[in-house]
C-alpha cells in the first residue's frame, strides 16, 4: 500500500513518515504502507488532473491539504472514477493553514485511522481532517 503527500506538503515530511513507518509495517499486525512524494515519483509541478489516473493505476491514497480537489467537478470525477483515497488535511482557516509543526502534529495524530482506512476502505473514498477533530467522510 501506497501512501503519497502532494507537492503542497514539504518533501521532508513525506521522507520523515516512510521512514517512521517502514519498522512499523514488520511489526506483528502493523500494515505495510510506504510514504512517497509525488513530485519524486512524477514530477516537481504535476498537474492533479496527471498525477490522479496514475496513483488510481496503482491502488494508492493521497494526503493533501489543496482540499479543492474535492470541490473542482472536473478533479472530484477524476479522482472517484480512478479509484483514489484521498486524505485532506484542512488548515485553521483559508488565510491561516497549518505551519510545519502543526501538520506533522496533524499527521501523527491521525496516522493510525489514516493508516486502517487506507488498507481497509474500499476506494474511491475521501476524508477531511484538520490539526484537532477527527477524520470526516466526504463525497
């Protein structure tokens, strides 16, 4: 199982999560899921209308924090129709989104529900979640 942050989540994070959960997915019961960066995989600048069959080819989830992805009609369809499990990660507000220290505090937090949802969960599927609350069904 794949796991990708989009390019609008820093490239260390992603590189700080594999490595956190590689020994995780070899412990008894843990899940094997491994953390890559789109831009790595694909290419720095994507566009999501790009990246989306490709990760949907390979049965994969993504966490973001561009939550219009779920509200532009041409990227919702895209996603859904390819089979993606989207994750988003929403900020305090619009003007206000979450510094590096709060998204990784917001990952963390919810890396377990994030982690059985996307073994789990029968794809397409979307999740809102932000620093504090809990993972929410969208779409």
């Amino acid at each position: 199982m794949i796991i990708y942050l989009d390019e609008n989540l820093p490239k260390y994070i992603a590189e700080g999560f594999e490595t956190l959960q590689r020994p995780e997915g070899f412990k008894k019961g843990g899940f094997k899921i491994e953390v890559k960066y789109i831009p790595t995989e694909f290419h720095h600048g994507v566009k999501d209308l790009e990246w989306i069959p490709k990760v949907g080819k390979q049965g994969a989830c993504v966490i973001t924090k561009d939550v219009n992805i779920s509200r532009r009609k041409q990227e919702l369809e895209l996603y859904q129709k390819c089979g993606v499990g989207m994750f988003f990660l929403k900020g305090h507000s619009k003007k206000q989104p979450l510094n590096t220290w709060e998204t990784v505090q917001a990952l963390a937090k919810h890396w377990p529900e994030i982690s059985r949802i996307a073994h789990e969960e029968k794809r397409p599927f979307g999740y809102e979640f932000s620093l504090n609350g809990k993972l929410k069904r969208v779409q």
